[in-house]
C-alpha cells in the first residue's frame, strides 16, 4: 500500500513539474502586450504593433500600447521612441499634428502612450525611434473611427 502511495506521489509531482515547465515562456512573445491590434507595420528588420484594448483607434484621449520585436516575436528595445498622427489640410480645415506621448514598461521593445485624436478619419501615423536597436521610421495610414 506505502510503495503505491510513494509511486503515485512521485507521478503527480513528476506531472506539475513538466507542466511547469511546459508553461513557462521560453521566450518568444515574453512581454508582448496582448491588447488588440491596431496596426503591424515593418520597420528596417523590425515588426512595430500599434495596439489598445479595442484594436480601433477613436477620436478623443485613449491610451495606445507599442511593441516592437524581432523577427522571431521577441521584444525589441528600440530606446526613444515617437509616433505622430498627421492629417494633412483639406479645404478650411488646418492641418492637423497629434503626437502620443510614451513611457516604457517594464518590458523591453513595449511603451504605453496617451493620444488625443482630434477626429474621425483618416491619418498618417509617422513613426521614429532611436537607440540600441539602431534607427528607423516609416508612415503608415491609420484610420479613427
């Protein structure tokens, strides 16, 4: 009776162990945010995603979240980051600039920012970093619904 008590112990805690290690994040999408897509866009060799809790981007104060990663999905630290929505003139209405404001995270490659989006419609979101991975921008068109 003790020894098959001592080998369906032994099985369990072999079973959580295993588990355990089958769970882990062995690296690949270690602190990626798992907000909705916005947009993916490439950027020289990296893939930049532009997310929030809806993966639509609206007119108004929102907050965005923007992670970089390499082309295996591992976070890349890019260092400073910029990213501005720009609405070119259209007849009598001003050109339009509503740049996000970012922090870091506590993961490398992923900033938290704050926008105002003055309206629906169409923009071009214009995209620079600078730092340890290098630099890099792009434009991309991006629409707040």
């Amino acid at each position: 009776m003790k020894k098959s008590v001592f080998v369906i112990m032994f099985a369990s805690i072999a079973a959580l162990v295993i588990a355990a290690a089958c769970s882990s994040n062995t690296g690949t999408k270690v602190g990626v945010p798992s907000g909705k897509t916005i947009k993916s866009v490439t950027v020289g060799n990296l893939t930049a995603t532009l997310s929030n809790s809806t993966g639509q981007l609206k007119p108004g104060d929102q907050e965005v979240m923007l992670a970089f990663t390499d082309s295996s999905g591992k976070p890349v630290d890019v260092g400073a980051v910029s990213l501005n929505f720009h609405m070119a003139q259209m007849g009598t209405m001003a050109e339009m600039n509503d740049s996000t404001n970012f922090t870091t995270t506590g993961a490398p490659g992923v900033y938290r920012g704050k926008v105002n989006i003055s309206m629906a419609g169409e923009w071009q979101a214009q995209l620079a970093y600078e730092g340890p991975a290098g630099k890099g921008k792009t434009t991309f068109s991006v629409t707040a619904q």
